[in-house]
C-alpha cells in the first residue's frame, strides 16, 4: 500500500505531522457511557463482519502519527495502538467515509470538500460530509444487529466532530478529552447505496 498519506481535502490549515501525535487518542475514550472490555469486544466482533460482508479488507498497521486510520475504497487500515471502543468507531466511521468514496450516488456529494478554498463554506461541507459518514456507520451498526448503542455512537461522532473540527480552525489537534461530550442528540441511520469497490486516493483519520 502506498504511503503517500494525502490530507482529506485540498483546504487545510497546515500539514499534520509527528509533532501533534497521537496523543490521548490512545487512551481508552470516556465517551458518553463507555463500553466495558466485553462489550466492546462483543461490538468489534460484529463490526468487523459487517464491514467485511461489504467487501472491505481490514488490516493493522501502525501508521505514521497522528495518524489512527486509513482507507483507500478497497479496504481500511486501523492503527493497532488505538484502544478498543476507539477502534470501534473509526471503523465505523471510515466505513462510512469509504462507502462515500465508491458509491456511484455519492460521487457529485464529496465535491465541496475537494473544491472549496473558502474555509467557512469548506467547514460547513466538512460537517456535512462527516455527518453523512456517520449515518452510514450507524446503518452498518444496526445491520450488525447492534441496537442498543446509538446514544454511545453519537456522542462518539459529536466528539469527533469537535475533534475534527478543532483542527481545522486553528491547525493544532486538540486533546481528545477536551472534544469529549455526551447526551447528545441521536443520530439517524442513512441506507447504504449500492458501492462499485475501486481504489482511491489514501485517507485517513487523525
């Protein structure tokens, strides 16, 4: 697999690199009521068959930080670091993002975030597209017949979302644990197009 990790858009503050680190994306997250080991290896189990009967490939790597995961349209790359319940979200979550990639319905809906030099109209086409992300991951959760954690899925996507977008309005990476909310509002699934699987450029979560 190539290593020539690319940004997720063409806007962005300035080059992640080694000095912003992994950081506390390491720690075990405390997102709203967090999962305990056997749930979340109960949870890890399903998703990763679910992500799987899609015709993703999943793989371990330890990636460059901060870097934590990556995915190219034919499979997703989770950096083995990462706790647990994290590791369930960001397949979840880079789930979604892949399907946005490859489903031919999507491919006009991924434009803004690719085109936008304006950084107000780029953040509000980040958020959409981080948003549409999630909705995929949670129809995927509930495909793996998990029902009972969406209030756990959308705090971890809120969260994630401040993280995210903390970075791009003042081009550090937060700490985690500052982004770190619960009782949010629940998030909706969204069906899952029809996907063709072909390989794209390398993208990856920090």
């Amino acid at each position: 697999m190539t290593r020539r990790l690319r940004s997720l858009v063409q806007w962005r503050p300035t080059e992640l690199d080694s000095q912003n680190g992994l950081s506390d994306r390491l720690a075990p997250s405390p997102c709203g009521a967090r999962l305990s080991d056997t749930e979340a290896v109960h949870l890890w189990s399903a998703v990763r068959r679910a992500v799987v009967r899609y015709g993703f490939a999943l793989a371990f790597e330890e990636l460059e930080a901060p870097r934590t995961g990556i995915f190219d349209g034919l499979r997703i790359v989770i950096d083995p670091r990462v706790s647990l319940e994290m590791r369930c979200f960001l397949l979840l979550h880079l789930f979604g993002h892949s399907v946005q990639w490859v489903a031919p319905s999507l491919a006009a809906s991924v434009e803004p975030i690719r085109s936008s030099a304006d950084r107000n109209r780029f953040l509000d086409a980040l958020k959409v597209y981080e948003f549409e992300a999630a909705r995929f991951g949670l129809q995927l959760l509930h495909e793996a017949g998990v029902l009972t954690l969406d209030a756990w899925y959308s705090d971890f996507v809120e969260s994630d979302w401040r993280y995210v977008e903390g970075y791009y309005a003042t081009g550090r990476l937060p700490a985690w644990s500052d982004c770190v909310v619960s009782g949010c509002e629940l998030i909706a699934p969204a069906p899952i197009p029809p996907i063709v699987h072909h390989r794209v450029e390398v993208r990856f979560a920090f």
